[in-house]
C-alpha cells in the first residue's frame, strides 16, 4: 500500500492559505504510508513531467486535521516518490485546529 487511504476532496475546513502562506511552513519528512489523498485522480502530464515543480513549490502541501496527514497538493510527487521506492516525502505540512 502506498497511502494510508485515497480520499475524495477536503474533509477539513477551508484553511485560505496563499502560496506565500505555504512558504512559511518550513518543509520536513512525512511517510508515504500516513498520507491521505484529497484527489482521487492524477493527471500523467504532471507526474511525466520534467519541469513539474518549476512554477510551484518544490514540496507537497499536507494538511493536518483531527490527527490525519491529508495530501492536498503535490499528488505527482508523492506518486513519482513511491515509483522510486522511496517511503517518505518532504512536504510542508499545516496544522489545523480540530
């Protein structure tokens, strides 16, 4: 299994951050195996691309709720990291109040 579970959009509510927000968080490691997806689709476009983090944040955006890692953005990079067997992802990771 490569994530805890594959989900269908935010459980949690609404968080308004900008990327200029997101750059704050300071990035660390996240296991693979706790992350909750928020899309249950990928475009093959951004996994294949070279240039995929060219014009984003380079880490994944996780989002924190109720004691569950939820993967709001970077899918793409969670995937490529789990074809390189790789088991944890750098990612910046947001904590919301329960």
């Amino acid at each position: 299994m490569i994530f805890k579970r594959v989900g269908d959009g935010r459980p949690y509510p609404d968080h308004g951050k900008t990327a200029r927000d997101w750059a704050q968080v300071p990035p660390r490691q996240v296991r693979l195996d706790q992350l909750i997806t928020t899309k249950r689709h990928l475009d093959l476009d951004h996994l294949l691309a070279e240039d995929s983090t060219f014009y984003g944040d380079l880490f994944a955006h996780v989002v924190k709720w109720k004691g569950e890692l939820y993967l709001e953005d970077g899918l793409h990079r969670a995937v490529r990291a789990a074809l390189q067997q790789r088991q944890v992802l750098h990612a910046r990771v947001l904590e919301l109040g329960d």
